[in-house]
C-alpha cells in the first residue's frame, strides 16, 4: 500500500452511515489534544485516529467505538448517551465528543 493509500485509508466522513453508531472526539476541537489521547487510553479506550475533512479544515478523530446494526436490532440508547455524557464531562470542551447515528433505513429504501 502506497502513502496515498494509507492515508485514504484514514478518512471518515462526518456522521453515521443507515444503522451505524459511532463514538469519538475531536482532537482539532479539543484543548489539550495529546492529554485527552492519553486519557482516553487510561479509560480502556483504544483510540484509531482518522480524519475529517471539513469545510472548517481538517480535524484529526479519535475513534472510539463503532457498531453497525441491522434494521431489527434493538440498540440500547441509554448505554451510547450514558457513555457519551461521561466523556463529554471529561474533556474540554464537551462539544469535542461526538455520537453519530445513522438511523436504519426502511427497507426497500436504497442506501
């Protein structure tokens, strides 16, 4: 694998995909980027960066945990907001910590 391909494989696009969750933080947002790295790993995180390219810039992500679901799943809200409210009393600012998720689609609807 080439670097161009190295690095295409690294991007993410902001947001979440039909049945998909996805719990990260934003190292361009937050202050402190390298502490926040170290604390998430002191949580039991294990921290994949990607990237983002945005019309604000590139931004550096820090994902945590992503789950794909199907339509029939039930996804337990309750645990995905819970945890993401611990993260986001944690790091500065709390705007840095996101949870996105793509609500499955119909079926018979295209992707």
């Amino acid at each position: 694998m080439n670097a161009t391909e190295q690095i295409s494989s690294l991007k993410i696009r902001p947001g979440a995909k039909p049945g998909q969750i996805i719990l990260g933080v934003d190292l361009s947002e937050a202050e402190q980027a390298s502490q926040v790295l170290n604390g998430l790993t002191e949580l039991g995180y294990e921290p994949q960066l990607r990237y983002l390219e945005l019309k604000t810039g590139l931004h550096v992500f820090a994902l945590l945990k992503e789950e794909q679901h199907h339509p029939s799943q039930t996804i337990d809200d309750e645990y995905w907001i819970d945890e993401w409210e611990m993260l986001a009393n944690q790091i500065v600012p709390s705007t840095a910590v996101r949870l996105w998720r793509g609500y499955p689609q119909s079926e018979g609807q295209p992707e």
